[in-house]
C-alpha cells in the first residue's frame, strides 16, 4: 500500500499543478486546475483541453443519473 501523497490531476490539461490541491478547485469530483479556469472562457469546442473537460463531465453525468435535472438543454439533444 502506498501511503504517499495524491496529487490532483487537472479534467482538461491532464496535469499536476505545482500548488497540488490549493491550485484549482473541485466540481463535483473533478478537479480544474488554475491555468484551465482562467482560459476556460478563451477554448474552442475543438481545443484538446475542451474535449477532455466535456469527456470527464459526461462520465460524470454518466454515473449520477439524478445530475440529469439541474442541466439546461441547448443545442443538440
């Protein structure tokens, strides 16, 4: 058993950032870390960093039917 330290891992970049848990925040069991929440209004639906970040919430979605209610429906259904 490894009874080291756990890093958060950024949804959307995919890395570690060097503040560890202070440097970003969690939603709802998936952590964003600083750099990503400052350009997150800056992406494109293309953007590597925006697939991964809409691949991880879905998961998530995916897994707790009942988050289902507070989404707001737009575009393709």
């Amino acid at each position: 058993m490894n009874l080291g330290n756990v890093l958060p891992v950024c949804s959307a970049c995919r890395c570690t950032p060097p503040e560890g848990l202070t440097g970003g925040i969690w939603l709802k069991g998936l952590f964003l870390c600083g750099d990503c929440l400052k350009n997150l209004s800056e992406w494109q639906e293309n953007e590597r960093p925006y697939l991964l970040l809409k691949e991880s919430l879905a998961g998530l979605w995916r897994h707790h039917p009942a988050w289902r209610q507070h989404l707001a429906y737009g575009g393709k259904s």
